[in-house]
C-alpha cells in the first residue's frame, strides 16, 4: 500500500505547480470544432500523474522485484516498464510541445511498441516468442493510440487508469507477483491523485505525455497479465470499453469514407455529450461499465465474463442510438 499512497500523494501535490509551469510555457490546449470544451486549459499534466507513478514504482519496487517466482529477470522486467513509459511519454511530449504529422507519430509508437514488447518477452518467459512479438506490438501501439483517442472529456482517462491499476494490483496480489502489484498500485495511487485537477472542472489536461505513458503502463500490465494467467480476457477486461469506443468509431468513419487519421470527435462518448449528457456523466458510463465488467470478471469464470463484457460494450456503443430517439430534434454526428 505504501506504492499506491505514495504515489497518490505525489501525484496530488505536484500536479499544481505542474499546472503553473505549462501555462508559463504557454503548454495550453486551444479548443476548436473538434474540441470537447470550451476553455482554454493547460495540457501536459501527465508529467505530474507519471512523477507519482515513478515515486511509488520507486519506492516498492525493491521489494517486488525480490518477491516474484513468475519472472526469469524481474529486475529487467521492471526496467523495461520504466523505460517504455519514458520512451512513450517522451514521445508523447514532443507531441505536445511540437505537434507531429499522423502518420510518423503512428511509425514512431509502431517502433516503440516492437522494441518494448521484445524486451518484455525476453525478460518474461513468453512462448512463441516471436507470435508474441507480433501480436504484443499491434496490442500496444492500438492501445496507447485508443487510449489518447478517448482522453477528451473531464476524469475519463484518470478514472479508467485507476481502474485498471487497481485491477492489475488486486491480480498480482492474488498471484504473488510483487512487480506487477508495485508497478499497479502506482499507476492507480498517481490516477487518483490527478483525478480532482481534471473533474469536475478540468484546470489541466493529461496531454499526449500521459495518456502515451498511461496508455503503455496498461498495455504492458495486460500482456504480463496474460503471459502470467495464460489467461487474454483478465488482461485486457480493463480495456473493453476503450477498445470497443475506438474500434466502432474507425470502422463507422471507414464506412462513411471519413479519413480515419484526422481528428475528429465522432466517439460513443462524444456523441453522448452531443446529446446533452455531462462531461461527467459520459464519464460516470464509461467508468461503471469497466467497473461492471470487471467485478464480473474476478467473480465469474471466464466465458460468461466474457459474455457479460461484450453485452457491456454492445449496450455502451448503442446508447446514442437509443438516446438520439428520444430527442429526435438533436443532431449527432
């Protein structure tokens, strides 16, 4: 508990001079006709979520390293997690500060996503190494990118990376895995704590820097859970919502011939803000439904987890649809 407080804490206190220091660099997020507000805010709050993150890693990670039997090197283990979130993250502020064109912001995490995922693989007993290689490297670029797609509104992604934190720790705490259970409490203690400066009223944004290192953390957690279980669903439960906002909103752009790399704010939760619900109710639904698949996930076996989980996304991915008729005269994109 000493990561997850630690990083609470120093997430929380760091994030305000965070805020000053962005605003002084004029770090700012202008809206435009994509936008979800309407104030200018200060963008690259991650750097403060992630200092937190580090301070607890740092802390208990001696102690995980030294008490798990699942990893041939965990000491490396651990540093390719540090490292890929400060590769990802970077990446993420040159973003920021600089911008970058689409498609080598995309090669970029595409180069990033193979020599994390090798690393991983080497320091973890993977099977099938280079299957895993393969699959682990589109697992993480597509997620890092949903997770940076989705991080738009007030509290969403701060609520879903507590989530997932505290799922991860609650695994490998039930597993013994000390470097999963240090490296999760973290993620979730350094979510929570930058959660009350992004919602209600958002006084910074996470930026390209958190939602790149943030959306790594999880990815990388998912596939050393599902090496470690030999289980895919309890990895990527966290996700499902994420993944099925993304993958529906790509293929109904494919559909309509819209250029699926510009941006845009045609998302399940988007569209639901369109309708009149709150920043922070799109954010409640989001959040109670990973809160809902995942409860069904550690209570149930798989396969009705799994069916309780793709019910969730189809409900979720549907509602603007059902809303929409019953406010016939609003216009959704």
């Amino acid at each position: 508990m000493v990561s997850f407080f630690s990083a609470l804490l120093v997430s929380l206190v760091v994030t305000r001079p965070t805020i000053a220091m962005l605003t002084r660099r004029q770090v700012l997020d202008v809206p435009n006709a994509r936008s979800s507000h309407v104030a200018t805010v200060p963008r690259g709050g991650g750097l403060a979520l992630l200092s937190g993150f580090a301070a607890g890693a740092l802390l208990a990670l001696p102690f995980g390293t030294r008490s798990t039997p699942h990893w041939d090197h965990p000491v490396a283990l651990g540093l390719v997690l540090a490292v890929g979130t400060l590769c990802f993250a970077a990446l993420g502020l040159r973003d920021d500060l600089l911008g970058m064109p689409a498609g080598l912001r995309l090669a970029a995490q595409l180069v990033l996503s193979v020599a994390a995922v090798a690393a991983l693989a080497w320091a973890a007993p993977v099977p099938e190494w280079g299957w895993a290689l393969t699959v682990g490297a589109i697992w993480v670029a597509g997620y890092v990118n949903a997770y940076n797609f989705m991080d738009c509104i007030n509290g969403i992604s701060a609520v879903v990376a507590t989530l997932a934190g505290t799922w991860f720790c609650l695994l490998g705490a039930r597993a013994h895995d000390g470097l999963v259970t240090a490296c999760a409490a973290s993620l979730a203690g350094a979510s929570l704590g930058f959660l009350p400066w992004n919602a209600p009223r958002a006084r910074v944004f996470l930026g390209d820097v958190g939602s790149y290192g943030v959306g790594f953390l999880i990815a990388a957690l998912a596939l050393l859970t599902v090496v470690r279980e030999d289980n895919l669903w309890i990895g990527v439960a966290p996700a499902v919502l994420y993944v099925a906002d993304t993958a529906w909103t790509l293929a109904r752009r494919m559909v309509r011939g819209e250029p699926i790399l510009q941006a845009h704010r045609t998302h399940v939760y988007q569209r639901l803000i369109d309708l009149g619900v709150s920043h922070l109710g799109s954010t409640a639904i989001v959040g109670a439904g990973t809160a809902a698949v995942l409860v069904a996930s550690w209570l149930l076996p798989t396969a009705p987890a799994v069916l309780i989980g793709l019910a969730v996304a189809l409900v979720y991915v549907a509602l603007p649809h059902v809303l929409v008729r019953r406010a016939p005269g609003v216009v959704t994109r």
